[in-house]
C-alpha cells in the first residue's frame, strides 16, 4: 500500500476556531451548547474516515480584546465534549488538549485513562505547557519561564506514562467464584519525586485496549522540538509555505532519529484552511467573503497575546522582525516570520493573516485542485498528514469530508476504511 495521508481535525469548545470570522459566517452554526451538535460533527469526521479530532485549548481569554471581539477562545472545558462525541462514533480518534503547567499528573492521567478504556483506545493527549500569562494567573500562579515550562511537562508526562504502564496484562481479575480481584503481583507501584512534581502509589484505572492515550505534541521551539521528538506521536505545527513544511519536517525526523525512534513514529501534521467551491473563482469568492469578516480590531491584539509581545509598540506599516519572548509559543512567531519574509508583509497585513489561516496555506479551489495542493505538501515531504481546520461550522468538514476524500481515497492516499479499532492503529496505517 502507498504513503497514507492523515487528517485531523482542529476544533475548539466553544463557538470560535483557528479561523476568528468563522462564527460570524452566515452558515456557521453556534450551537456549541448543545450536545447533538457535537455528536453530529463526530460522525461526520467518521464517515469522512478522518484519523481523528481534537479540540485545541486555552484556560483563559487571551485579552479584553479577544473576548469581546470573538477572538479564539474555549468557553467549554473539551473533556466532557470528548466524552460526548466518543459514544457517537466507533473508530475515530479523540483529542484533548491538557496542559502540564497547573495540574497535577495523577489528575491527568486518571481522566484521560478514563475516557480511553471507555472509547475503545481512542484518545488523543495533546500535551501543551500553555505560553499565557493569564492562564497561569487563573490559578494563582505566573507563568514559568520556557525551559522550566518545559522542564515540568517532561516530569509531568514521564509520571502518566508511568502510572499509564503500572497495570501488567491480566492484572484484573473481578472473579466472583474465588473473590480474587486484582492480581496485586501485576500491579507496579509507582515512585517518583521530581523538581516540579511527585507521585507515589498505585494508579488505578486499568489500561484501554490502546493502553494509553496517543501522544500530540506542538512546541516549536529547540526545547520543544526535542520534546516532541522524544514522546510524540502525532506533531502539530504551523509552516507557511511548502520549503517552510520541508524544513521543519526533516528537522523533527532528525530529531526522532537522535532520540532513538523511528522517524516514522512521529508523523508531521501541517495546518491547512481548505476553502472549496464547485469553480476555482467560487472557491476564491468565498475565500475573499470569510476571510473580508475578520474584525480588524482583532488581529493586533491577538498576534501580541500568542507570541507574548505586545505588538502595539512597533510600527504597523514595516515588517516585524525577531523579539526574543520568554512566553508565547514560537511555533507562532516562526510562521510569523516565515510569511513576512516570503510576502515582504508589513506588521498590520501579517497581523490580518494571522487572524484568517495563523499563516498557514489556505487551499482553495475545485476538490480536484484542493486534493493536488495537498498530495503537493505530502508527496514532498512537507508533511505526514493535515491538521484540517474549518471556516464555516460544520460547513467545512462536510464539504471536505463529501468532496475531497473520495478523491484522495480514489488516489489511494488516503484509507477507505479504519485498519482497526484503536486511535493507535489508525495512525499508524
Ligand atoms: C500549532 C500549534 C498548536 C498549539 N495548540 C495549543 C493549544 O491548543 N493549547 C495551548 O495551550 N497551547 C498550544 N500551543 C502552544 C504549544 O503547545 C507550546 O506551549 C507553545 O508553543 C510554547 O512552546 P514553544 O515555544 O516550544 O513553541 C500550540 C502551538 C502550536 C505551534
């Protein structure tokens, strides 16, 4: 079998996304409180045999700004969502965002072990250390400096994956004859006592079917590149333009080979803004009419709050240049500088782009075309695979789902059916 495609899917608990006009959308639907809702997206991802979901977070309002003007923002917690979307579908893969930076691991561990024995192995971790001031601060904390952001979620993870492997097979037992219960001989305790975090004791939910959650990873930076070549499964990242992808990718799969993986075990997702109409100026139309209702007053002040420097200062009609930033995430401020340079933009038209795609491909045009731009990025080593996010909700999903799959699938890039049951065996087809 060829190279396959992977493709999940970028959502947020609530009414906004990577896109900031898609809510305002004529046929977006902001019924983000009602269960059904969800539910119905699921199984729309799933019949497009999407590898999975997952819904991207952030624990506080980036600024005054973004909450009154409807920048991103989660105004559910994705937790009880996941679990929702899980009873409706079979196969597909569930993301959850949880970052490492204000809970303890025994606390993440449990409910996401939780809510993968109860999906059939289907969870997704996406393990963020947060890069916002004000997310910390909803905790009574500041944020740590980078490296320690890091230092901790490397402590944090080391711990769940040590509760996540405590449990041997055939550990329970529940045999109502003998009354044996658990096989305490096939239970490991765990021990350890790091800079940021300790655990000691016996984890206690039993391993899913997958035994533990499929691990994402999207730090950017050296430290987070390192990290993410070392535990992650699936990367999310965000590149510009197709030189940007290959540059990015064949330094992660460098990175996976130094930390002693496969390079194959770490599949590279870029972030694309499909945008498909029956013409290529239907297509282009559109593109123009969503990307026309992102509200100016947005695009400063939420760049500014995702690379953690205040962008008022510098002067909107040059380009920006590099500004060391101990918050924020780089992986941003990388695509920043990347389609600066490519475009010669200036800080407000950089500003504008952010707001629509984050500066990451829009790809736009027939399916045809929108399935060539893509097999384009996959076919050169851009990338393993598409972070898919949506102008329209759930308009998006369904016209990619209805029109551009059966194409790649046709091209035999992309799987006509799940390989198997868990979230781990999808991706790895
Ligand atoms: C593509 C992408 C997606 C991200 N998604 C989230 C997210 O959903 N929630 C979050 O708190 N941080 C998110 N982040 C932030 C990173 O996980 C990381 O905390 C931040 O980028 C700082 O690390 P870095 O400097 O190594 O990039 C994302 C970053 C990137 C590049």
């Amino acid at each position: 079998m060829s190279r396959q495609m992977k493709f999940v899917a970028f959502l947020m608990a609530g009414p906004t996304s990577h896109h900031h006009a898609m809510w305002r959308h004529p046929q977006t639907e902001n019924r983000f409180l009602d269960p059904v809702f969800w539910e119905s997206l699921a199984r729309t991802l799933e019949a497009g045999k999407f590898d999975g979901f997952f819904f991207a977070d952030v624990l506080s309002f980036y600024n005054e700004t973004t909450m009154a003007r409807g920048g991103q923002m989660s105004l559910l917690d994705p937790i009880p969502l996941v679990a929702i979307m899980a009873r409706a579908t079979s196969h597909i893969g569930l993301g959850v965002t949880i970052s490492t930076s204000f809970q303890e691991p025994y606390a993440i561990a449990r409910v996401l072990s939780s809510l993968d024995v109860l999906s059939g192995g289907r969870i997704a971790w996406n393990v963020v250390t947060s890069a916002i001031d004000r997310e910390a601060q909803l905790f009574g904390e500041a944020l740590l400096p980078r490296s320690e952001r890091y230092d901790r979620a490397e402590e944090v993870l080391k711990v769940c994956l040590d509760f996540w492997t405590g449990w041997a097979d055939g550990a329970l037992f529940l045999d109502k004859e003998s009354g044996d219960f658990i096989d305490e001989a096939k239970m490991r305790r765990t021990d350890i006592t790091g800079k940021y975090v300790a655990a000691k004791g016996v984890f206690t939910v039993p391993p899913s079917i997958q035994r533990h959650p499929v691990i994402m990873q999207a730090g950017s930076s050296p430290r987070g590149r390192d990290f993410a070549a070392s535990y992650a499964e699936l990367v999310f990242t965000l590149q510009h333009s197709l030189p940007d992808m290959q540059a990015f990718y064949g330094d992660m799969k460098d990175r996976a080979d130094k930390a002693g993986r496969s390079p194959d075990d770490c599949a590279i997702l870029v972030s694309v803004d499909p945008i498909i109409g029956e013409t290529e100026s239907i297509a282009r139309e559109k593109q123009a009419y969503i990307n026309d209702l992102v509200d100016p007053r947005l695009a400063i002040p939420f760049m500014s709050a995702h690379i953690g420097v205040d962008l008022s200062q510098y002067p909107l009609d040059r380009p920006i240049n590099d500004i060391p930033a101990e918050a924020g995430s780089r992986g941003s401020f990388d695509v920043i500088l990347q389609a600066t340079k490519a475009s010669n933009l200036t800080l407000r038209e950089a500003a504008k782009h952010f707001a629509t795609s984050e500066l990451c491909p829009q790809v736009v045009g027939t399916p045809e075309s929108v399935a060539d731009q893509l097999q384009e990025f996959f076919d050169n080593k851009g990338c393993d695979g598409f972070i898919v996010t949506a102008t329209e909700m759930p308009g998006s999903f369904e016209a990619f789902t209805r029109s551009v799959v059966p194409i790649l699938q046709k091209r035999g890039v992309f799987r006509k059916k799940y390989p198997g049951s868990t979230l781990r065996e999808t991706i790895q087809m």
